[in-house]
C-alpha cells in the first residue's frame, strides 16, 4: 500500500487518543524548570501536541526549556521551544511565517 504524502493523516478518535497516552508516558514537562504547580494540578503537560498551558498557568520563560531533551521533541523532529509558553510545533511555524510576512511587505 502506497502513503498519499499530499492528503492529511485522518486519525480516529482512538487512534488520537493513543497517540496522547503515549506522548503523556514520555513526556518531560513535569520536570522542566519552567512547569508551575498550577499544570501539575491540572495534569497539564504534551505542550507540543496540544499547545499553550491553560488558562495561561506558564507564563514565564526566564527559568528555561527543557523541550529539546525531550523523547517525544528528538522522535518527531521538532525545532521549536516553550511549547507551554508559546504554542504546539504547527501554531508557531504559522506565526513565524505571519511574523516574516509582516517584515517583507
């Protein structure tokens, strides 16, 4: 069976789900400097799947990132950071590309 590069991957709701559990299990998060109490609460953690912290719980980056120490960050290639800051992978490549717009017109 040949993979379509040009459609999107169309998980179920399962398969989604699995993929989540897998990613929690690995995931360094908890252990970054940059984690607040107010995550661990809300077992709030996979910041570069799902994207910022809620309700904005992490909001200071000066402690530092941790994301590229992580299993699950080297196993999918990512090449951004502050995931719980800043968003998933996908929504900050969008707004770099609409930050890099904005410079060239």
């Amino acid at each position: 069976m040949a993979i379509v590069a040009d459609q999107p991957l169309i998980l179920s709701s399962a398969e989604r789900a699995g993929i989540l559990i897998t990613r929690k299990e690995h995931c360094l998060c908890p252990s970054c400097p940059t984690y607040r109490e107010c995550a661990e609460k809300a077992d709030d953690r996979i910041f570069c799947t799902l994207g910022k912290s809620r309700e904005g719980c992490i909001t200071d980056e000066e402690k530092g990132c941790i994301c590229g120490d992580c299993v699950v960050y080297r196993d999918i290639g990512f090449q951004k950071a502050f995931f719980c800051t800043r968003g998933n992978e996908q929504q900050q490549r969008i707004l770099s590309i609409y930050e890099m717009r904005d410079k060239v017109y």
